[in-house]
C-alpha cells in the first residue's frame, strides 16, 4: 500500500476538521454510532490550500501511528481504484464480477414505462450483492432504491461495498442529513444519429441541432462515431414512486482510465464499482439527474478505437446520453419534470480531461451552463507534450510497472485510428511502424490486464529494459527527447528549431487539437483543480496559469497521482453535502407545472470564483493558505484510528 501514514491520518482528520462531525466508535461492529453533522454552509475551500502532512507527523507518537496505519479509509479505497481498477469487497478482498439469476425479464426496457414510470421495477432483486451491469440491456433499469427507504439502503450499501468499519461509518455519517431522493439507475444507449437525425428526434426537429456548428462538429456526419450507440449511466431522482417534479440539473461523472480485462465503462462494470457510486450519492443528496457515459470505445459498443485524451470523442459519445435522457424525462413525466440547461462536472486523471471537455463542449453544443467543474489530477497541456514527455523519461517519475498502458493507448490514439486527429495518415504516427499491430492487439486482448501489459512493455526486449521507441515512432522520440535536453517547454512550438514541417508538425496539430489550457484560462464559469506537486503521471506542468482567470481556483494536496486523487475527491464528496453551489442551485425552468402544484426549490445566484494570485505550476504566493490540523482534530484522529485498530484487528 502506497498511500503514506500522513495522508491515511489526514483523510480522517480533515473530515472531522472541516466538516464539524464528532464521531462514537463502537471498535466491534461496523455499526458504529454517529452524531448528527453540523454542516457548514458557507464554503469551506480556499483560492489555494496546500494540505500537507508535517503537522499530523509532529504530532502523533510512534504508538499511535501504528495504530492509524492499521486503520484503511475512503481515501485508500480510491487510490487503490484508480490504480487497479478493482473492486474491492466489503472484507478488503478483490471482488469477482458474479451475476446474479434474478429470473427478472431483461428484455424489458424504460421505454415499457412511459408514461408514468410506475410500476418502479429492477432487474435485481437484492440491493447489496455484487452485479455486473453487463447483464442489463440497453434502456433496462438496473436498479430503484425508492424515496422511503433510501437512508437505510445507503447505509446497508456503503457496509457492504466499504472496505472496512471506519471508511463505512465516515460516510454514512457525511451523508447522514442527505439522503433526501430515491434513486432509479438506467443503462441508457443511444447514437447522436438515433437521437438527432432519425426517429422521434428527426420528427421533433431535432435535426435544427445541426445548426450549431459545435454540435455539427462533435455529432455531424464528419464526427467520428456520429453512427455509433454510445453506453453510460443514468441516476433520476424520485419523490415517491416519480421522478422528481421540477427542473433539474445535471451532474456528470467521468470515470477515470479504462483498459484491459479488469476495467469497463460504469455501465457494464459492478454495481460495487466507484464508477457507480458517485451519481448514485449526487442523485440522493442533490435531486440532480446525474450521467457515467462509458465514452469512446467502452460499454455497449466495442467497435469503436478508444478515445484516450481525445477531446471530441467525450463529446460524440455523451451528448446522445444527454438528449436521449432530457427526451425521455419530459415525455414519461408530461413533462412535469424537466433535465435543466446546467450541470455539475467531476472527474480525476483522464476523467478530469473528459470534465473539462464536457462542461465547455455541451455549453458550446448544446448551451448547457457549467454550474461548477471539478477535475482532479487531470492532463491538460496536451499540445506541449507534458504527459508524453512525462512517458519517454521513466527515471523522471513515470512507473512503467504501474503505468506503462498509457504509452500504449496514447500511441493508439496518436497512430491514424481516429480520422479527425490531424496526424491521421499523415506518416507521422506515434506507433512505429514495427510493432504497432502488436501494441494494438495488448489493447484489444480481452484477457489481458493493464499490468500485464506494463509487463510486456517491459519484457520486449531480452535484458528486460524499458525503452518506449519499442513502440513509439524513434523520429518523434527524439524530438521530444531533444526538446526536454534543451529545457523547451514546447516543443510544438513552431519556432522550435526541432519543430520539421513534413517530420512532426501533423504530429503536434493532433496535439494541439486536444489541448485544454485555453478552455481552463479563459472559462467564464466556475472551475475547480486539484492536483498535487508530487504527481508523477500528471506532473504541475499540465496545470495552467490560474492567475489570469478568477473563474479557476487550485486546490493543491501531496502524495503521489493516486494519493491526490483519494484526497481531491474527499474534497468532493464535501460538496455535495455542505457547498451552497452545488446544494442550492436550481436551473432555469424547463418544466410545466401543470397540475398544480409543482415546487422545484430555492434558487441561488453562482458568483464567479475569488481571484487566485498564483501561478499553479510555480510556487504559492504569499497569499495562499496553508491547511493545518488542530489539537483537537489530532486527538480525534487517534480515537478513530484506535478505534479502527480494535474493528479490524483479527
């Protein structure tokens, strides 16, 4: 286990310490009591906050470390998921992907529903046993957890699917006061030509989208996977046995990177998977109609080339999903409820690239407000080659053990099997010509794990060395390799003495086309990074500059790419349940109130972010803050971890 002492303590100490909770453990059962949360309204995240672990060391003894380090948390639970990709069990085990024989018809769809969506049904019986979506067809419901007896089910849910006694109670304790909605999950499928240019869309005039030359861009004939039916999740809030009436906005979830035989888009993977569960929390606190899109060549359809750190692709396989719901909300409701033009965006690593993307292509394509983007570990700068220089110069940071896969899938992406990247048959793929079947055929093998091609990679050759021009195109190595030998930042630069028209320049197009720094630096909505100096995967080059915009704050932690991750999305969580931002905001009405009466709740107004006077690849200015740990949170930190100790101890 990776995850360092300070970062394990300072999850459970943050908690305590930000949110005002008072936790009573029983150390014998994973039913420990808890208080009622005294939440804090106001917001409880600074322009910059540097959380670091020098206060719990100087201020825990030796004794109670090894106490503490027993204990496991939710943070662990995430850092293990994004590395691994596994599931884990409520025992701390890995998890088998078993279905279960409901003997339920799944050929049944939501369609079946309309109008009236009663009766709420699932295609599983039991609530808390490992399932694989898989086994739900497209438009099937996986899943409702009614209004009546969401508390108990999300604290039956979060003992099961925990790792362990400790990270259990912490969250059902965060969420004790918001477990508001019922929840009815979906497997949605849909095509931007299915729900646009043909069919019910067609006859609504849908086809008016095309107008737009946003969506024309992401969803037209030219678009890559315009034809192809695109999978995710969809959570819709209930109030009884309906929907919620009112307007609702979105809350769009990107899952983190997928490949290999262990990992699957959220729609065909576990319902144990984190992937599942972070709508289903936004959904039950917030009312929100809440998405996990698979993206490009993931879920349902597996004929498409993935679309790792392609910017378009997030947009032409989420935008159905969307349509396809706000059609689908309005009709079977008599439109009594309403998906709003708003929505919320959360995502680490890959996935804080897709939310990015997201919040400004569907306000570009589809005049969706981003209310708030949060995006953790994310790479950004794409056009000067961060990640990729990141890549050919393992010594530097990158774990070839732990993440040699992205070599492969950004040689794939890089390598003419997407037509609209400006490399494509151009002769200067990422791939050498060599071995590219090869390292397409790793990706393509449904037996084999992302580790197991890192081990591939390292194995090519007979001494067992790690060398990347294995795979990539030697030409386009060494450029890079020059560039970084020359401290220039970015080697697509034109006036770049290594930039050769004819030899790279299509190359750092495609590059250029996926770059997100001027979304980031030039948003007019609120957008919030957290990243970690110490990330060797997503390494402080790929931040911007949030000092030019006053829309954009950083959140900076420590540890490595894992570790941040775990503690940026504790920070999220905390949103849910205690930011005004996302618990108060209420979308402009897209709803008819007919019958009477039909009450959505408060509106608020969002106010663009404080401004942050700092460059967040440099160091903090003067002004930023620096979290600390009180003496109390400390000694509450030691209870738990004693607690946690005593729990789970055999």
């Amino acid at each position: 286990m990776k995850l360092s002492l300070a970062l394990s303590g300072l999850f459970t100490a943050s908690f305590l310490w930000r949110q005002g909770f008072s936790l009573t453990l029983d150390a014998s059962t994973n039913e420990g009591k808890s208080s009622e949360p005294q939440v804090d309204v106001e917001s409880h995240r600074h322009p910059v906050k540097d959380v670091g672990s020098t206060t719990l060391e100087n201020n825990t003894t030796k004794g109670d470390i090894s106490a503490v380090q027993k204990s496991r948390s939710l943070q662990t639970m995430l850092k293990n998921w994004v590395q691994l990709g596994d599931t884990v069990a409520s025992d701390g085990s890995e998890s088998s992907a078993t279905d279960i024989n409901t003997g339920i018809d799944h050929t049944d769809t939501i369609t079946h529903l309309h109008p009236s969506l009663l009766p709420l049904h699932s295609h599983f019986q039991s609530p808390f046993a490992t399932r694989n979506l898989e086994t739900v067809p497209c438009g099937g419901i996986v899943v409702t957890y009614p209004q009546e007896t969401i508390a108990e089910t999300f604290d039956a849910y979060a003992d099961v699917t925990m790792p362990d006694a400790l990270t259990a109670i912490i969250l059902k304790t965060l969420f004790a006061n918001n477990k508001t909605y019922g929840v009815q999950i979906m497997k949605v499928c849909a095509s931007c030509d299915s729900v646009v240019a043909a069919g019910a869309g067609a006859a609504a005039g849908a086809q008016d989208l095309y107008d737009n030359p946003s969506f024309d861009h992401y969803c037209g004939e030219n678009a890559y996977g315009h034809n192809l039916e695109h999978s995710g999740l969809v959570y819709l809030p209930l109030v009884g046995n309906d929907v919620r009436p009112g307007t609702m906005p979105g809350y769009v979830y990107s899952r983190p990177t997928k490949v290999g035989k262990l990992d699957q888009g959220p729609s065909v993977d576990l319902d144990t998977s984190l992937d599942y569960v972070f709508g289903l929390m936004a959904t039950m606190a917030m009312g929100t109609i809440s998405f996990a899109p698979d993206f490009m060549g993931h879920g349902v359809e597996t004929t498409a080339e993935k679309g790792y750190l392609l910017r378009d692709t997030y947009l032409t396989s989420s935008l159905p999903l969307w349509l396809w719901v706000s059609n689908f909300v309005s009709e079977s409701t008599d439109s009594r409820s309403a998906l709003g033009d708003a929505a919320f965006y959360i995502g680490a690593s890959e996935g804080a690239y897709a939310s990015v993307a997201l919040a400004e292509g569907f306000r570009a394509a589809l005049g969706v407000v981003p209310v708030n983007t949060f995006a953790s570990a994310g790479p950004y700068r794409l056009g000067s080659a961060a990640i990729l220089k990141t890549i050919i110069n393992p010594v530097a940071g990158g774990d070839v053990e732990t993440y040699g896969y992205i070599g492969i899938l950004l040689g794939e992406v890089y390598s003419s099997t997407n037509p609209n990247a400006a490399n494509f048959g151009q002769g200067q793929d990422l791939l050498n010509d060599e071995n590219r079947e090869l390292a397409l055929s790793w990706l393509n093998d449904p037996d084999l794990s992302k580790l197991e091609m890192n081990a591939k990679l390292i194995d090519f050759d007979a001494d067992d060395e790690y060398r990347i021009e294995n795979l990539w195109n030697l030409k386009i190595v060494q450029f890079l390799r020059d560039a970084v030998e020359a401290g220039v930042e970015d080697p697509c630069d034109p006036d770049y003495e290594g930039y050769v028209v004819g030899e790279n320049d299509k190359f750092c197009e495609a590059l250029k086309q996926n770059d997100l720094i001027d979304v980031l630096e030039n948003a007019n909505y609120n957008i919030e990074l957290c990243y970690s100096d110490e990330d060797t995967v997503a390494t402080p080059d790929n931040m911007p500059d949030v000092s030019v915009n006053t829309f954009l704050t950083a959140t900076l932690k420590t540890g490595d790419h894992e570790e941040a991750i775990g503690a940026c999305f504790f920070d999220a969580f905390s949103d849910i349940v205690s930011s005004p931002v996302f618990r108060d905001f209420v979308p402009e009405p897209k709803h008819k109130c007919n019958p009477a009466p039909c009450d959505s709740g408060p509106t608020t107004t969002i106010t663009n972010a404080p401004t942050v006077s700092r460059d967040a690849r440099g160091g903090p200015s003067s002004s930023a803050r620096k979290s600390s740990l009180s003496f109390m949170s400390t000694a509450l930190l030691i209870i738990v971890g004693l607690g946690s100790f005593m729990a789970l101890c055999p």
